[in-house]
C-alpha cells in the first residue's frame, strides 16, 4: 500500500459525487474507500450505506464495528486514498440525517457523575436512564417471564449471615487463586456480549478495567472485538501500570468463553488464535443450544449493520423481533455433547477446561468424571431458559448431593450477585470465586474509571474475616431457610 504520506489526496467535492449504490465512496478514519462492489453484499443492509454515501461515515462505523474490520475485510483496491482535510467544509462535515429512533442518550444530564455512585444499583439505574433503548434492552431483558433472573438475586436475600465475633480482621486479604493464577479478589468478570454498544472502546475498556482491580476478564466469541484486539489493550494497560510503579501489572489473567460453531473448522481455528494469544483457560458455554426468548429485547429493533467479528454473526430484524442474542446466535451447535470435552482437549490442548451453564448436581458430577478443571454454575442471567432454579440453590444442591466434586474442581457462580455480601455467601457455600455480567456492563457505562468503581466500591470492601475458608461445614456462616435444605 506504501505509506499513507504518499497516497492519493481526495477532496470532498471528488467524494461527493460518488453516492449512488453502483458508485459509492465513504470515508472512515480519513481514508476513502470505494464500496460499489461491496454494498449490495453488506450484511448490515444498503440503507445505512447510502445514508452515508459521499460522506464521512467514521462515527456509525465506529458505533458497532472494530476499527481493524474494514482495513481486513476489504481488497486494497477498494482504497482510493486519504482525504484531503483542508477541502473539508462545515456543510459536509455535518452528520446526515438520522432515521427516527431512540437517542443515544436520553437526556443529555441522565447519566450522574461518578463519584455520586455508591454500589451496583446505582450503576444500574444510571444505565437504564443513558444507555440507548437497544443497549438497555440487551442487557437488561431475560427470558420470557424473567421468573430466573428475578429469582437468582432474591434468594440471596432469604439467606442470612450468622456473623462470628471477635476475630482478628484487621487485615484481611481478599486475594485468592482462579485455575491457578493469583487474583486480589474473588471475582471475575463473566463474558457478556456486544460491549461497544455500551462504550466505543467496549469489551477492550473492560479489559483494561479488569487489569486495573486485578481481576480476571473472560471474554466471549460474540465480543464486539476480535480478542488479539481486546488483548492488546489488555497489555497496553499492564505496561502503563508497570510504569506507573504497580509491582502487579501484568499478572492477571484472561480467559475466553467458547460457543461452538456448527462448522467446527471456525472452532478450531479460533481456539488456535486464542490459544497464541495467551488465553489461560476456556470457558465452554453449555446451556445456550437455543437462545432464550428476550422480549424485552425483541421488542427493540437490531441496528442491522452490527457484527461480532470472531463469530462472523450479523444482526439482522426478522417477524419475530430484534434480539440481538437470539439473531446472532444461528452458527451456534446445538448438536453439543458430552463426547465433545474430548474433541475440545485436543484442540485447546494445556488449557484448562471450564463447563459453563452447569444447574443441576447430576451434571455436576458427570463433568467431574470427564475430567474438567472446573464448572461454572450459571443460568446465563435468566437469559436462556425461565424456571430454571436459581444459581444459589444449585451450588446448595451440589453440597448436599455430590460435596465430592469441590474437592476435585473449582466451583464458580454467577446470576443476581449485586453486594460483596451476596459473593460472601456464594464462597461460604464453596464457590471459589463469582461472576458479575450485568454489573460490569453497567459500570462500562463510565469507562475503566467505571469498572475501577464498580469493583471497589462493592465487591472489595468485604471486611469479613476470611478465615471461614478453614471451616468446611456448610452453614456454619449462613442462615440458610429450612426450605431449601431437601435433598431430593
């Protein structure tokens, strides 16, 4: 291509007169590109193309793509050159006009500064009242009823701490191992979808967050960002707290969340990428072969030009609605079986193996028998399948069941944790360490100062005595209702 100093300078008045749909430039980070080849092919439609035709069309390619994503995916014949800024004027500069839709902010003061926020429902209710309607939906909606969701944080409430006294807290340490690696505190951010509709920089911004308060990131294959992306922001941080003097930077680890593609050769090959890109551990999502019913989210139509650039899934409307998880979610395998922890060993080989959307102890027991390093016990939010039980009582009916397999894996959880007193009671019952999705996502709302935010103003003042991790019994620490103690 040779460097950009030497290309074509175009000016606006040479773009503009390329806007129909069998000649049409646009520009995107100063570089003009031709895509009358392209465009009838866009996924995402011809209309938001047009709508841009002549034009700069940087920030709504910005909203919903990866910046690498046009230099990858077309040929460099479609690059005519770089724009000429001194020909720009303030007419052609102006955005074009926008269809009728949700703003991307409700009102221009909806989202309160940060430090007005004090726990994880403040972050909430500051989402709900910024984010755009879609975002919100996404990230708020279950399935059907929302029975589950409701359900996973409000059995939290039903069990009660019975605290033990005068022990010595005066300095506790939170920091605990997850599949071997060191981490300050037992959380973990569990992988959640399309971030950069929550921020530009979203899934890498969470990343960088996630470095700052030492806790792991697990990131999805529908990541609005391929992962070598998310990575590279993730060691950007590193060296900037290196830098900054962290002894720390560095060390925490990344994991990836894997959903299997009907065509296993695409698998395999991200299983390779991410394998060379330093993933510590897969993360293989079980209860997902058919996406849950999201009305909320339905009800919302998908911005059709949005693609997961790992899965190659596109947002596209239909009869039934506009749920993102649901339309984006057609390559997944349904076929899934237990035969296939083998087929997934072979092709992640030295990386542990989390099953991902155990809820029941019979599964629990028949992951421990072939041989992954962990379960993670998750009803994905509510999202997937309503009336399942909620994750709490599946980490209690393992303990009652089958306490056997704690002893061999690691046991995580996820599903309506929002106070570091519901964490404290999820460790009690043997897990090692929590996810949090929602929260994160909401807390993204503000950046990695947000994340920074989030995780300390909630999850790390738990000033417990730690010490209960010496006492095996089982509700030695919590109240746990008679209701929830059968065993059948």
């Amino acid at each position: 291509m040779g460097d950009r100093e030497a290309e074509k300078l175009v000016s606006v008045d040479e773009i503009s007169q390329h806007r129909s749909l069998d000649d049409l430039w646009l520009v995107v980070d100063n570089v003009v590109y031709d895509l009358s080849a392209f465009a009838e092919e866009h996924p995402g439609g011809v209309s938001v193309l047009l709508q841009h035709a002549g034009r700069d069309a940087t920030t709504a390619y910005s909203e919903v793509h990866s910046p690498s994503l046009i230099k990858t995916s077309l040929p460099a014949s479609s690059r005519i050159g770089m724009l000429d800024k001194a020909t720009v004027t303030e007419e052609w500069a102006k955005p074009p006009p926008q269809a009728k839709g949700p703003p991307a902010q409700k009102t221009p003061d909806a989202k309160p500064p940060l430090e007005s926020i004090v726990n994880a429902r403040d972050f909430e209710v500051a989402a709900e009242a910024s984010f755009t309607a879609k975002a919100w939906a996404f990230a708020s909606s279950a399935a059907t009823d929302c029975l589950t969701k409701d359900r996973n944080g409000s059995v939290y409430d039903e069990i009660m701490l019975r605290p033990r006294v005068l022990r010595d807290v005066a300095d506790v340490d939170l920091s605990t191992t997850m599949l071997g690696h060191r981490i300050k505190a037992p959380v973990f951010c569990a992988p959640t979808s399309m971030g950069r509709i929550f921020h530009p920089e979203g899934e890498r911004e969470i990343g960088r967050g996630c470095q700052r308060v030492g806790v792991p990131q697990c990131v999805s294959t529908s990541c609005s960002f391929p992962l070598p992306e998310v990575m590279d922001a993730v060691e950007e941080e590193g060296q900037i707290m290196a830098k900054e003097g962290d002894g720390e930077a560095g060390v925490v680890p990344v994991f990836f969340q894997l959903y299997v593609d009907k065509n296993r050769s695409k698998s395999e090959a991200l299983l390779k990428m991410v394998r060379e890109r330093g993933v510590k551990a897969i993360f293989l999502t079980i209860d997902a072969p058919v996406i849950g019913k999201r009305e909320a989210d339905e009800r919302v139509k998908s911005d059709e030009s949005i693609r997961a650039p790992m899965s190659g899934a596109q947002a596209k409307n239909d009869k039934k609605g506009g749920a993102l998880g649901r339309l984006m979610g057609n390559y997944i395998d349904a076929s899934l079986t237990w035969d296939d922890v083998a087929w997934l060993r072979k092709h992640a080989p030295g990386l542990p193996i989390v099953l991902k959307g155990i809820q029941t102890s019979m599964d629990a027991v028949k992951a421990m028998e072939v041989g992954v390093e962990a379960i993670y016990i998750t009803n994905h939010g509510g999202r997937s399948l309503d009336t399942v039980p909620a994750t709490i009582l599946v980490l209690l009916e393992l303990q009652k069941c089958c306490p056997q397999v704690f002893e061999r894996m690691e046991v995580f959880i996820d599903g309506g944790i929002t106070r570091g007193t519901d964490i404290f009671k999820a460790l009690c019952l043997g897990a090692k360490a929590v996810g949090i999705g929602r929260g994160f996502l909401y807390s993204l709302n503000y950046g990695k100062e947000g994340i920074e935010h989030f995780v300390d103003s909630e999850y790390i003042p738990m000033s417990y005595d730690m010490r209960w991790q010496d006492e095996k019994k089982v509700g030695m620490l919590t109240d746990i209702p008679p209701k929830y103690l059968r065993t059948s």
